[in-house]
C-alpha cells in the first residue's frame, strides 16, 4: 500500500481518498507528518474500505474502517462482540 499524503492511499484497486477529512498537501506545513500519521494508521490493523463517489481526480471517496490490532477482543473477554 503506498500513502500518497495525509488524506490519500492506494490499494491493488486504485487510489482511495478517505472522506471526511482534509489534511495539508505535502508541500504544506505539517503535511509530511499528516502522511506519516495515515501511515501509522493504516499499519495498525486491517481495513475497510467503503466507497462512496469518485471524485474529479478518479479516486474513489471511501469511508474507511480500521481495527487496530490492539482493539480486537481476546477470546476470553468479557465484552459482548457485535454482530
């Protein structure tokens, strides 16, 4: 997976803009640490990606869901599990 910067990455089926947010451009203060962080967070844990439109550039607009792994219940827990 590539992050392009602090809003946008790629998968094996193109890019993917996530909706919601809008973060510097890379040659904007703070915008290399805004892609780090997508970074950062995309490593955490598998993905969900939901599309919503296409923007103007051809990316899809996705909501995206990540569960860190940290988050996931053990088995042992005693926290009831969504369905």
């Amino acid at each position: 997976m590539r992050v392009y910067d602090g809003d946008t990455f790629s998968t094996a089926h193109g890019k993917v803009r996530v909706h919601g947010i809008d973060t510097p451009e890379l040659t904007e203060a703070r915008g290399e640490a805004a892609r780090r962080r997508l970074a950062e967070v995309l490593a955490s844990g598998p993905i969900t990606v939901v599309p919503r439109l296409e923007d103007v550039y051809g990316r899809t607009v996705a909501d995206d869901r990540i569960r860190p792994v940290a988050a996931r219940p053990r088995a042992d827990s005693a926290l009831p599990r969504l369905r």
